[in-house]
C-alpha cells in the first residue's frame, strides 16, 4: 500500500500544530552505499509481496544526509525533484509523530553512530508505516531469519516509549500554604529528562529522580513548567513526499514536550489576641493594654518584625510560612506585668489564633483600726471606709472586723481612703491615698481614732442653758456643725456644764 503525507502535514501547519518552518528549495535522493553483511526481507500481510535485499543507505544530494524510505514497497526515482508540496495522505499525526521519534533515537543519536544502526531505525519505521507487513533481519541474502539485532531495536524503541511517557503525577493543580513543603511523585519516572522553570519566585522546587519537592514562599499563584528538549540534530525532521516515488524523511531534533503544573500559594493567618488578667471586678481608670508591642522571631533566632496591637488589642499577620516561631513581648501596657517568657507558636495550617494574657497590676491592700481606750489602744471593729478613684466616684466600700482588719484587693491607680463611720464619742481619721504601680507599694495602714474633746464651761450651780448640740466630725479635713436646739447640758458638783 502506497502511503502519502501531503494532506495531513499541510493541515497541520494550518493549524499551528507542525511549527518548523517548510522546505524552501528542491531535493532529490540516491541510493548510497552498501552495508556490508546486513540483509532484510520484507513481506506482505497477505503473502502476496515478498522482497529480500542487502542493506544501503538513502542519501540527500544536496548534503550527503542520510534519509529514510517511509514506504516500503515503493523504490526511489532518483532523477524526480522534490518540489516540497506536503502531502501525509495516509499516516496519522500519531503515526508521523512515532516514526520521527524512531529516526531521532536511532541511526545518529550518541552511542549510535555504526552502520548498522542506521537500518535497525529503517526496519523500525517500516514497521510503524505498515504494521501488517513482516521486516526481520538474515544471515544472508534471502537467508535464515536472525535475532542479532533485535536487542539493539529494543533499546531504541524503550527510548522512544520514555520519551513519549511524560511525568505523571497525582495532580497537576497544587494548594499550598505558606511555607508548607511537598513532594509529589512522578510514576512515570521521566523527570530525569525534564529541565524546570517557575514563572516567578513564590515557590522553590527541588527535582530528584522520581519526585519534586516544593516549597511556598510566597502567596499567589505559581507556575511550573517541565521540559524535555532533545537537540543533538540541529535541524528538524523533515518529510519529503512525492507521487512518482517514494516518501522521504530526514532525522531531525523533536519537538519540546513540556508539561505545567499549578501551584496556589495561600496565605497564613495568624490572629493574636492580647487579655488582660485580673483578679478583682473591680475597674482601673489608668491600666490599659493600649501601646503593648510584641517581636517575632523564626526558629533560628531570625527577627520576622516587630507589632503593636491595635485598639482592638490585636495583631493580625498574613505572611508567616509555615514553621517554629517564638513571641516575645517588648513593651507591657500600663499598668501591666510584662510577659518575659517567649512563646512558642507552631504555624501549620491556614489559621491559627492565640491569646496572649498579661496580669493587671493589683496589691491586696489591708487597714488595720485601732481607737485610744483610756491609756491605751484596743482594735476597732465595724468601721466602714470607702474607696474614691481619680475621678472622684466611690468605687468599694469596706468594713473592719473583730479584730479591726479591713481588707481589699485595688487595681493599678491612685485612690483615697474615706472613713465613713467611727465609735461613738470618736474623732474619724483623716483622709489618706493609696497608690498602686509597678513600684514597691505601701500596702499594710496602721489608723488610730482618738476621742473627741470635752468642752467646759463655768455656770452658777443652779443655771440651766438652752445650747445648741455640737457634733464633731471630719469630713475632708474640715468641721461641720450639726445643730439641733435641745437641752443638752447640766451642771455637775463642780458648777461646770458638760456636753452630754
């Protein structure tokens, strides 16, 4: 069966598929020289043709370049020209595709320079051209058949299957996370004959022999393309068909064959939350986690970059890979202990949140209460005093007991001590401020009431006086009088009048 290629190579180059460029000047071709003890016999599925012949070369005039007939019945005219119109009439692009592929890996290719290789690659392309027909190896002219050969037409066609088996991975769409590290195997192991290039710089990929490795640098999208690019000919392959002789191709270097993988890089957010830790319900009107800062470091010691958390009391970063980092904290808000340990934080998924707390700074302050008792000094029970802030509003209220102890626990802030109640015929004390911050603070007050002074007044023994009781008190560092008309005095045996 006669087989041509123009129509076929001519649709290809209209749609783009066949890129080398056409053949711009006339060829012929002539037989060549002999190979000397090489014979073939080629015979007809049917039984019906059947020829013998001693290997020889094909050989284009204009170069002395070795040619291959892609048309095994069919013999060369060496006095046609071929005037390069491209006809693939019968040959599929497959087919075209497979036997370039054979004269590429055979005669010519390293390693395989010897005569003989150059018809073990003929014998092979007939046998893609008709693959009915029967073309085998003698001894002699029309001879014995022989399997000499047929280890070395093995070895080409395993390189004609790896090159056309590309790497084969399990996906070819990716999703990473920053930092995060993957290897993806190839099962077809061909990764030896790829070369690799990233359109940008977001990933990092490392290639072994059966898989790659790759690394998230960077969010966004990636794009990795494997190459394989054969090239020891220099020229392509080039097929030269004619209908008054035989269809012609010449060996040239194969098309690159690429294969892309996608690669999504996604970020990492990781969310730190600041708490403040207390240990009363009551409020401070100057602690505040407002202007705590915090420094990120890597696993290595490696600074990543220092945060402020917003009035939120957050930070929120979106560029960590994945990794071993460690949080340290270089500026406490007011009012608050600095946390001096670091933290270590394991980044490994798309969104983490982590809670930093920091103590409020408080102290548990206690009053202790005495009042003078004739010549001494005895504790005071049930004196209530109240808590002022700086903004002047009472804030706790706080009794003593039996033993004259009142207790309560303030938060960082100033404050002043009101005592709101006293044993009867008793002076309050002052008013005093306690102050709670990060410095030593006084936290134990001793107070002593004492009582309040007689007041004496010489009158005749009989004379009885409408006066005007006087309370005495402190309130704020000042005496008030509370004055109710009542009798309230009488004379003793002394004719003096006490207040009752």
């Amino acid at each position: 069966m006669k087989i041509k290629l123009f129509g076929i190579l001519s649709i290809l180059i209209a749609v783009g598929i066949f890129l080398w460029p056409q053949i711009t000047h006339a060829e012929s071709f002539t037989d060549g020289a002999y190979i000397p003890n090489l014979y073939v016999n080629k015979q007809h599925a049917n039984g019906v043709g059947f020829r013998y012949q001693q290997a020889r070369f094909l050989i284009r005039k204009s170069d002395g370049a070795k040619a291959y007939c892609i048309e095994p019945w069919e013999v060369i005219n060496e006095q046609i020209v071929y005037d390069h119109a491209i006809n693939v009439n019968d040959i599929t692009n497959e087919m075209w595709q497979k036997m370039a592929t054979i004269a590429y890996f055979g005669y010519g290719y390293p390693g395989r320079t010897q005569d003989y290789w150059y018809y073990l690659t003929q014998v092979l392309i007939w046998r893609v051209a008709e693959p009915t027909g029967e073309f085998y190896f003698t001894n002699t002219l029309n001879g014995t058949r022989i399997t000499k050969y047929d280890a070395d037409m093995e070895a080409i066609l395993r390189d004609v299957e790896h090159y056309e088996q590309m790497p084969k991975f399990d996906q070819n769409h990716l999703s990473l996370q920053l930092g995060e590290t993957t290897i993806i195997t190839d099962h077809n192991q061909q990764l030896d004959h790829y070369t690799i290039s990233i359109d940008n710089d977001n990933i990092q990929v490392a290639k072994n022999p059966q898989s790659l490795q790759i690394t998230s640098k960077k969010e966004g999208t990636s794009i990795i393309t494997l190459t394989r690019q054969e090239q020891t000919r220099f020229v392509p392959p080039i097929v030269y068909p004619h209908n008054n002789s035989q269809d012609m191709l010449v060996a040239g270097d194969l098309k690159p064959k690429t294969v892309q993988l996608k690669v999504e890089n996604n970020k990492n957010t990781l969310l730190i939350e600041k708490r403040s830790v207390t240990n009363t319900d009551l409020p401070s009107i100057k602690a505040t986690l407002e202007g705590t800062s915090i420094q990120i470091k890597d696993a290595d010691d490696n600074l990543i970059g220092n945060y402020i958390f917003d009035d939120q009391n957050q930070i929120i970063i979106d560029s960590l890979p994945i990794g071993t980092y460690y949080i340290e904290e270089i500026q406490s808000g007011l009012g608050h202990i600095m946390e001096t340990t670091p933290i270590k934080v394991e980044i490994d998924g798309a969104y983490q949140e982590i809670i930093i707390e920091n103590e409020r700074i408080e102290k548990e302050i206690t009053i202790e209460k005495w009042y003078e008792v004739e010549d001494h000094l005895e504790k005071e029970a049930n004196i209530t005093f109240s808590i002022w802030n700086e903004k002047q509003e009472k804030i706790a209220t706080l009794t003593t007991n039996d033993a004259g102890i009142a207790q309560i626990r303030l938060p960082y802030g100033t404050y002043i001590v009101h005592q709101e109640t006293t044993t009867e015929g008793y002076l309050a004390i002052d008013d005093f401020t306690i102050v709670i911050s990060e410095d030593e603070t006084q936290t134990f007050f001793q107070k002593v009431n004492y009582k309040i002074p007689e007041e004496i007044i010489e009158v005749p023994n009989t004379m009885i006086i409408e006066a005007k009781e006087e309370v005495y008190y402190e309130k704020k560092n000042k005496y008030l009088d509370d004055c109710l008309t009542t009798t309230c005095m009488h004379t003793n045996k002394n004719n003096r009048l006490q207040s009752l």
